[in-house]
C-alpha cells in the first residue's frame, strides 16, 4: 500500500472490489501496489509491471 495508514482498508477493500481482482482465482501470482493514482501490477513471468486506473 503506497498510502496513508489510516486510508489502508480503504484501499485494500477497493482492491478487493476492482473487477481485475475480485476473486481468488484473480489475485493468485500477482503483487499489487496501490496509490491513490492507481494500481501497479506485478504478475507472475511478466517482464514489466503493468498499470490500472482505478474502476467506478
């Protein structure tokens, strides 16, 4: 999480609502770095990060 401590279970439940990952299966092999300008993406035997906007 790249924010505030207090704003970390915002985040982290909009993480789990995002429609990339809201399911198990989705998350498995991925590291996911949240900010407010987005998500950064790391998923298994890629070779760069990715970057999502963030979904309404």
């Amino acid at each position: 999480m790249d924010v505030a401590q207090p704003e970390a279970a915002h985040f982290i439940r909009r993480v789990l609502r995002h429609p990339d990952f809201d399911t198990h299966a989705k998350r498995m092999g991925v590291v996911i770095r949240a900010s407010q300008s987005g998500l950064n993406v790391w998923r298994r035997k890629a070779e760069h990060e990715a970057h999502s906007d963030w979904k309404v």
